[in-house]
C-alpha cells in the first residue's frame, strides 16, 4: 500500500552577518512556490563568525517560529548556507584508468573515479561538507558524460569543501536542538550564483561576488562546473566602520550616510559637496564633505575587489601551476555579477570594471515574488534554488497510525 | 538501528576513510518531531515514553511503598479507635482488652495483636490491620458452639459453663446471649482431661461433629434436643458395638396427646446414616400406632450391623422407658 | 643641591631616543632626560644620563625585535632604574611599541617607575600598518600591558602620522609631527610644575587626574595663529586625530587643559579655549586649566589637552558564560586607544589580517591618504 507522495517542503536558512533570513517553500512541478518568508536582524555573529551562541540560537529559533507560524507548516528539515573563512574549498581528483581490453568507459569506471577522488582523507581537525562536481577529463579532454566514450585516463574532479569539525557541530547542534534535521549545508556563493547567474552565464564563465555585511564570498563558473570559490572576510560592516572613525560619527549615522549619500567611486567634484546629517538643519545637525565619504568608502570597496581578484588570480595559478594566469574578458566572457547587500552601493559595478578589468553588473535574485528580487536576497533565494537542484528533499508519503505512535514514543 | 548495530558499530577512531569524516557519519541528527500544535511555538520537543515509564514506575513505588506500610509497624498511635467485626458474638471491649494488653497499648504491633487474639479459644481467626491514621482494622471469625458443658468446679463456686465448638475445642464464650447458650444442647456424662481451654473431652471428636451435623442439617431437631449424653460412647471405633450417643429431647417440644419421646440413641460408628434416616422417619406417627402404650419411649436409631439370617438387621425401633 | 627634576622624560628604544633627543633642545629646565637603549650606539656618550640595558643579554647590540629580550635586559637593571626614578613625582615615557626594547622594556620600566611612587604617562608609537603583522601583533600586546602599569597612556599611531603632512613629504616630516605633539604635551605638563604662570594649578591635581593605572587617557594638542587663535586651537585640539575615537574615549571625566601663547593671550581667550574643549571632550568631574605666557609663542597660542576617564560606576557588560572573569582593578581599558580608536567597531575581536596588513583598521588609515577638510 503506497500512499500517494505529498508534496515536498523546502526551507532554507541563511544566517549572515547582519541579518538572517528563511524561505519555506513547496516543490510543485519541479519549482519551487514560497509559501513563507522571515528575516530578522542577526545577533552573535561578527565577521561571519560566531561569537555569541546563545544569541545566535535565539534568533534563528525566531526567524524559523515565524517561517512556521506563516505557512502554518512544521519545519522538519533545513538547508543551511555556509559562508565565510570557515569554508574551505580545494580540488580533489581521482583518476582510474579504463581497462584497456574494451577502452570504453563504463559507469563503474566513473564511479570508481569518484570514489577514489573522495577517499582523499580532509585535513586535521576538519570535516567533508560538499563535494561540488567539476569537469571530468577523459585523457585530458574536459567531457559531459564520459560513459561509452573511448580513452585511457578517466580523471573526476570535484570541489571540496570542509569546515572545522568544531564550528559543524556547533551548527547543527543549534539547529537540532529546535528539533530540525539539518539535511544538507549549500555553498553560499554558489547559492548566491544559482539565484543571479544563468546557465549560459555559467556555460561560458563568470565570476560571482556576494558582498554582505561580513564577508565577501566568490565563486568562479566555467563551463558551467565550479571551477574554484574563496572567501574574503571584508564586508558592508568595513565600510561603514571606516566611515565611522573618519568621520567620527555613530556607527548607525556611519550607515545612514552610506546608503544615502555613499559611491565606489570618488570623484573630483564630490569634494565640492556639502551635505547635512539629518537634512533638516536642525539642531546638533552635521556637515559633511561628500568627497569624504566617496573617498572612504570607494577605498575600502576597490580594496575588498582588490583582495578577490588576487585571491582568484591566487586559486586559479594553484589549479593550473605553471601557467601565468591572466584575468580578463576572454576567460570569463559573462564578466563579474555582483550581489549581495553592498552591491547595493552606488556605482559598484564601475568600481569592480575599474580594479578588475571586466565586465560587472549587479545581480538581482530571479524570484516570483517582487520583494525578494534585492541583491540582499540573492543568498537566501539561491539557496532554495540550489537546493531544489543538487540535494532535492526527500518524497513525503503521509505517515500510517503505527508510524505515528512510534514517532510519539521514540526516544 | 537495531542493537546488534549498536554494539558492533564500527569506532571512529578506526580509519575508515573519508566516509567517517564526512559530517553526516559525525553527527547522527536524532530529532523528534514537532507536534502539529506546537507550530510556531517552543520548539523543544521531547519524546513521552521516559515520562510514561517514569510515572508507571513512581505508580508502582507508591503502590508497594503504600502496601508495606499497611503491615509496618511504625504508625503514631492514633486516638485509639477500633473498627472491629466478627462473625460471632465477640464484643469490641473483649477485643480492646486484648489490643491494649501489652506496654505499648494501642501502639502494639499487628503481628502480636492477632497472635493475642487467636489465643482465645473462641476465636479461629483474626484479621487485624493498621490503617494509616493509626486506626486498627479487626475482623474475627469465631468458633461457632454446637453444645456446652457444665461443670462445677468445686464447691462454693458458681456453675461453669463452657462451650464445645464443632472442633472439639472449648472456649468460655464471652459475649454469648443467654437464651443462645440456653438453646444449646449439654453434653453430659463425659469423661475430660485438662481443663480451661486445653479441656479434651473424650469422644468430643464423635460428638461435636455429630452436632455440628445436625445444627446445620436438621435445625428443627437441633432445637428439640436439650442434651447428649456420652456415658455409652467409647469413641469413634468402628466397631465397637453398644457405642453410642443418647440424646435427651425437651420434653416441652412435643405434643401432649401421645407418648413423649425423651431419647434418642445413635450409635457411634453410623449417626450419619440413622441421621438421613431419622429425617425420614415420622415419628410422630409412629408414637401414635396402636399399641403404643408406656407415656415415654426411647427411639433407637442404632443400626447394628449383624447381617445374618438369623438376626435380621434391627429397625429403628422404639423401646418403652421403663417407668422409675 | 640640585632638586631631582619635576619631570623626568625618559626615552625608551631606538624610537623614543631619537625623538627625546631631538626634543631635549626645546625644554624648560625643569624637565630632566633620560635615555635608555638595548643598543648602545643610540646612547650618545657624554651630556644627559643614558643607561645601557641588558648590558649581559644583548651587549649593547639591541634586541632584533624580541619583545622578551627586551623585557629580560630591562629586568636586568632594575636596581639602576629604580634609582633613576626615585624623588621624581611625574615620568613620561616615550617609546616606539613593535620593536623588541619598546615593546618588551616598556612595561616593565613603567612599571617600576610607578614602584617608586611616580605618576608615569607613556607616549608610545604604533608601527606603521605596512611594518607587517608580527610588529603590530607585538605592539598590540605591548600596549595592553603598558596600559596596566602606566597612569596615562598615549598612543600615537604611525598612519595618522602620515595623514597630517602631505603625500609627498619626506617621512622625517610625519616624525616631526609627531614630535610636535609630544613637544606639546610635554611644554604642557612642564608649564604646570613651573613657577609664575597666568593661571596656576597645584602639581598634585594633576597628578590626580592621571591617578589611576590603565584608564583610558585621552590626549590631543592643537595650534591656532592670529586672529582668534585661541579659538582655532582649540577646534585644532578637537580635531587633533590623536582624539579622535567612536566610543568611550570621546568624553572623558577629568581634563587638564594648558594653554601657552604670547603676550597678547588674555585670561578671557584661554577660558574660551577651554570652554570649547570641554564642550568636545567632557571633564564632568574636574577640569584643571593652566595657562602659560611664553614669549616666544609670539601670537601662536597652543593648547594641550590631557585627560582621564575614571571608570564609570554603570554596570560593565556582565561577563558572558565561559567568558573570563573581568577583574575589577583594571576597568575598561578595552576602551582604551587601541582597539576603538583604529578599528572602531571591530575592537575586540581578532585582528584579520590578509597580504600582513590588519583589514579591520580602515582602509584610507592604511593607504595613508589625506581625507579633504571637513567643511
């Protein structure tokens, strides 16, 4: 007797910097429908680390209440984003070579391949989180689908992330304890991708850097496979630090001025503009020099760009030694999609051409629903996004009597 | 995971590659799930079977905790009140005596309680309890009399009476009414040793049983007899020819206007049967039967076993008293 | 017989004798030197007293950067230093952290300055941000340590330096900045012990505002020329970088504001000039002003600012479960330079440091790059 599959629930959370935020949705035909949206101002996290648990745990345990009291659905299983330092990835390979008698490939060639690329033990102290697919060589030839092919050296790659064993834990403890399975961690940049990135983007290459308040993660598509992602812990939150202690002003006015009045950019004539804190001239009212504020930020902005192309530059020598690495148009035709809450900041694209030398745009999460389609958001809506594709949930079946009473009394 | 699973798991710190790295084999998720109502709320959820076997258990503590008690022997004397019943005709004063004899009184431990009480004679059971607000909890079941011996003790003292339970015992019979001990046949003419409660009256074993029998079986003859006399009565031997009992009928239970019947006999060894038999016959007719002339007759139930031809098997015959 | 001096300026390191050396020209009498040194050959022989220390450790070839051997040379000479330091009621020490002898002398030798019954304030350097990470991490744990023995504590940042004197200037002129300040301080706290001011304060009032180890001590300094000089001093002293900090530091309990100009200074200039420091930095408490006519000044007023912030009785964060314990003798000297005044709000957590540079301190601080005047 097989009851008939319901269909499935996806939530998602993304816990940055500044806020964290969770999207419930339901698969129906294959996409994803929101049935609930939550976000809520994050608490214990600084620079993408955790420095206060507790509050942490608190504030992730009301951003999922509110997800569950507004769909009216119990979260069983989640998907967490992981971001920042504490993500490492490298390449892993593992080869096999094709039995010469027939010279075709074979499914059991290919996953004989992976096997051995995951028997790479991760470092001390560290934990496989995501095996992320990259280009399989089959003598040295990138191909799609390897099986029935001819060649003599079938070479898999993949893109491995771990994390310290310490830091998991203490996730998935958080989460477990409000009663949630953890049911897989997604790559946030690649999430951040998923949600801005199109597939011929990602066919013939791009660069994607999600800017948030803590940490800049990127991640570089080629041939529509990972071909290397970092992580820069610089974020919205150094800009408007460097704003607060040259102006000397409160963190919250540093913000303010940010959003209203900030640009990558510093211009000749911004130095000529005056402009008042509050606007209205009233008392304890405050000027400033615009030129200021531009010269600030668009420093510490094309520095964070800086330190991501020397990073990428960085990876890709290490995955091609030997070769000088160039970084222009030709290798990444779609050039540098930037999202994330300070892609928000007026003229990042042209700051990011300026340092880079590419082509960049800003990149809005492609949503059904309008208020998710902020560059903020990408993070949060890629995730679903990519979990729909690479980690589905499980099918649902309605539970019987005898399932019931077993979960009721399961210890 | 089953328990075979369990045990023999595979330790982690046994190189088994990656797969034991991989987060999923670090941290097995066991969560419970989120009751439909608590949506939105507290998120902690508990399984309920630890609470259930909890309170099953603590149930079963109290249960066995409460049991004990009932037999312990620590409770604080209470005021002292008695709830006391018998089946017989004990009073709750005798039985208040019994309790408070002892140094401890009332506080006596239930063991000695019952232990006093089943000393006496009259009594052949005692169920004594402590409840828990120090109240004693007495139930008796009393020796029931089927007869009473008189006996003077010496000379000076008043008359003694005792009674004779269906099991050969004596007791005083405290609390007996006067008319219920009046009712009761004597048992005369017996030979005893011992006195008091160890009084053993020979051919009691014949005689009590005998009454007992007839108490519950044929309570209207019962009530007719004021006496059994064990002069003729050797014991239960079989095969004792002679042995018998003789029971002395009140002569205020029969009809004037024939001859009185003043005895009965039975034999020892057969009452059981002259009894069925005596149920069957009419005596009554058989007083009034032409030729019953003498005022007084004797009936003889005793059915002596001499099958020959020569000496059929007597009837129960009834045999005129001599006047004296 | 010759009193000890009031003030003894003790150079401490490579850095702080070069900049005691280039200041001893310009002192009042009452401010004796003092110049101590791993490396012998920056003790100039002859003229001020010098003391050579871990003659045995190092001998006299300077540290290489060592922190500890600096501290064990400084040990060494205890005996000597506590003679050095005895009879004289106020000690600035001046010394360049990141270095072995700065870093790793410092603390101790304050610390025995402060033995011996000596108010100590320290005026001590940051490395610059591009001196790499293993200077600044060394400095960084200097100057929390400093800041426990010492009763004031100055800290001076080598990238504000550069921020004062235009791109292209040749370093030694950010050095003369720097110079200037401490000058500054220094004529201030000089001014005060001395004889025959305009307005005249007791010694031992300022010795009370810097009377207790690791507060936080703020500092500023500023020039003004001409008409309305004492005012432009003023706002000069306010806007002096060294000041400048979000947070706690801003506003401080007690002040001590010297004022020096020429002749033409009036006593009603200088309580304007102190009217608009206090305004910016606080002095709730006690606000203690010396104004001093120094002819040479000219029509030049200058106006130093020195002040404490004595910890405030509200209640500190509580200490978070598993935290340390915070220990009530050393208040919230978290707050002190340091950490609010580069990093601002990343104070307090740990340095980031991508290509050896701290990517927390902001951007235009490291690149050095001069902010347009603020309107």
């Amino acid at each position: 007797m097989t009851s008939k599959p319901l269909p499935s629930l996806i939530a998602v959370i993304d816990i940055g910097t500044h806020k964290t935020a969770s999207l419930l949705g339901q698969i129906i035909d294959g996409k994803a429908r929101m049935l609930s949206f939550s976000e809520r101002r994050t608490d214990g996290v600084v620079k993408g680390t955790v420095t206060d648990l507790e509050k942490l745990t608190q504030c992730v345990h009301e951003v999922v209440n509110d997800i569950e009291r507004g769909s009216g659905r119990a979260v069983e299983q989640i998907y967490l984003s992981l971001s920042g330092p504490a993500a490492e990835g490298e390449r892993v390979k593992g080869f096999v070579a094709v039995p010469a008698h027939d010279g075709k490939v074979t499914a059991k060639d290919v996953s004989d391949a992976i096997a051995s690329a995951k028997r790479l033990e991760p470092p001390e102290g560290r934990t496989t989180i995501l095996y992320m697919r990259q280009p399989t060589m089959l003598d040295n030839r990138p191909v799609g689908n390897p099986v029935g092919m001819a060649g003599k050296r079938l070479e898999v790659t993949f893109w491995r992330v771990t994390m310290e064993e310490g830091n998991m834990r203490m996730r998935v403890g958080m989460v477990n304890g409000m009663s949630i399975r953890v049911r897989d961690f997604i790559l946030a940049s690649h999430a951040a991708a998923c949600a801005t990135a199109s597939d011929a983007d990602k066919q013939g290459g791009v660069l994607v850097i999600d800017m948030g308040a803590g940490t800049t993660d990127w991640i570089l598509y080629y041939k529509e496979h990972i071909l290397c992602a970092g992580s820069i812990p610089v974020g919205g939150e150094h800009l408007t630090n460097d704003l607060s202690v040259a102006l000397r002003i409160s963190r919250e006015t540093a913000e303010d001025l940010k959003l209203r009045f900030g640009s990558a950019m510093h211009r000749e004539n911004d130095v000529n503009q005056t402009i008042w804190k509050d606007g209205d001239k009233g008392v304890g009212d405050q000027q400033f020099n615009r030129g200021t504020i531009t010269q600030v930020l668009s420093l510490r902005y094309q520095e964070t760009i800086e330190f991501v192309r020397k990073d990428v530059i960085r990876r890709l020598e290490a995955i091609f030694p030997g070769h000088a690495v160039k970084l222009d148009q030709n290798m990444i035709p779609s050039g540098v999609i930037l999202t994330g809450g300070s892609a928000n900041l007026a003229d990042a694209s042209e700051a990011v051409q300026q340092v880079t030398g590419l082509s960049a745009r800003v990149g809005v999460p492609n949503f059904e629903n309008e208020s998710l389609r902020k560059p903020e958001y990408a993070g949060v809506v890629g995730l679903m996004t990519a979990a729909i594709t690479d980690a589905p949930p499980p099918v649902r079946r309605p539970r019987g009597f005898l399932a019931q009473l077993k979960e009721l009394f399961r210890l | 995971m089953g328990l075979f699973d369990d045990l023999f798991r595979k330790r982690r710190d046994a190189f088994m590659g990656p797969a034991d790295r991989d987060w999923r084999a670090l941290v097995p998720q066991d969560v419970n799930r989120v009751p439909e109502g608590e949506i939105g709320r507290k998120r902690a959820v508990r399984s309920k079977l630890p609470t259930f076997l909890a309170a099953g258990f603590f149930a079963v503590l109290v249960g066995l905790l409460w049991w004990a008690v009932d037999e312990s022997t620590t409770a604080a004397p209470a005021a002292g009140s008695l709830r006391f019943k018998t089946d017989g005709f004990l009073t709750a004063d005798f039985v208040k005596k019994v309790v408070a004899n002892g140094p401890e009184g009332f506080g006596r431990d239930v063991r000695s309680i019952k232990t006093d009480l089943e000393a006496d004679n009259q009594v052949v059971a005692a169920d004594v309890r402590r409840r828990s607000d120090g109240t004693l909890d007495i139930a008796l079941r009393e020796r029931l009399a089927v007869a009473k011996i008189v006996s003077l003790p010496g000379k000076g003292t008043p008359m003694q009476v005792r009674l004779v339970a269906s099991d050969g015992q004596t007791f005083a019979g405290a609390g007996y009414p006067e008319q219920a001990v009046r009712n009761l046949p004597e048992i005369q003419h017996f030979r005893s040793s011992g006195s008091d409660d160890k009084l053993l009256i020979e051919g009691i074993e014949i005689a009590a049983p005998f009454l007992l029998a007839v108490r519950t079986g044929y309570p209207n003859l019962y009530k007719q007899w004021s006496a059994v006399s064990l002069r003729d009565c050797f014991g239960a031997q079989e095969d004792s020819p002679g042995s018998n009992l003789r029971v002395t009928v009140r002569p205020g239970t029969q009809p004037m206007d024939r001859p009185a019947l003043v005895e009965i006999v039975f034999s020892t060894a057969n009452w059981r049967n002259e009894l069925m038999l005596l149920g069957r016959i009419n005596v009554d007719e058989l007083l009034r039967r032409p030729g019953t002339t003498s005022q007084a007759y004797v009936l003889k139930m005793s059915i002596q076993n001499r099958t020959n031809a020569n000496s059929p098997v007597p009837e129960p015959r009834l045999v005129p008293l001599p006047l004296r | 017989m010759s009193a000890p001096a009031s003030i003894l300026l003790v150079g401490l390191g490579g850095a702080g004798c070069s900049m005691v050396t280039r200041l001893a020209a310009q002192l009042p009498a009452e401010v004796g030197v003092a110049l101590l040194d791993t490396d012998a050959r920056s003790l100039p022989a002859g003229g001020g007293t010098t003391l050579q220390l871990g003659r045995a450790q190092t001998r006299g070839m300077g540290t290489g950067g060592e922190a500890a051997l600096g501290q064990a040379s400084a040990e060494s000479e205890e005996a000597a230093l506590r003679r050095l330091f005895t009879g004289v009621p106020l000690v600035v020490l001046v010394t360049g952290l990141g270095g072995g002898t700065g870093s790793g002398a410092a603390t101790v030798v304050a610390g025995l300055a402060a033995e011996t019954g000596a108010t100590v304030l320290s005026f001590a350097t940051m490395p610059f941000s591009h001196e790499g990470e293993r200077r600044m991490r060394q400095a960084n744990d200097a100057t929390v340590k400093l800041a426990q023995k010492c009763h004031g504590l100055v800290v001076v940042h080598n990238d504000l330096l550069l921020q004062q004197v235009s791109p292209d200037a040749p370093l030694s002129e950010s050095f003369a900045a720097a110079d200037n300040w401490v000058g500054g301080a220094l004529r201030g706290l000089a001014g005060a012990f001395a004889p025959g001011a305009l307005i005249a304060i007791d010694p031992a009032g300022l010795r009370s505002i810097l009377s207790t180890p690791g507060s936080p001590t703020l500092f500023a300094f500023g020039v003004g020329q001409g008409e309305g000089a004492a005012m432009k001093a003023a706002r000069a002293a306010c806007d002096c970088p060294l000041a400048h900090a979000p947070g706690a530091v801003a506003k401080v309990a007690s002040l001590f504001v010297y004022v020096a100009g020429g002749s033409a200074m009036t006593t009603t200039e200088a309580f304007e000039a102190v009217g608009a420091v206090r305004t910016r930095f606080g002095g709730e408490t006690s606000t203690i002003l010396c104004a001093r006519i120094e002819a040479s000044l000219g029509d030049r007023i200058e106006v130093s600012v020195l002040g404490a912030s004595l910890p405030a009785p509200k209640a500190a964060a509580k200490p978070k479960k598993g935290a340390k314990a915070v220990d009530p003798s050393q208040p919230i000297f978290e707050f002190a330079t340091e950490e609010s005044m580069r990093r601002g709000l990343f104070g307090g957590t740990p340095m980031t440091f991508i290509e050896g540079q701290d990517v927390d301190v902001p951007a235009y601080i490291r690149k050095a790059v001069r902010l347009p005047a603020s309107p």
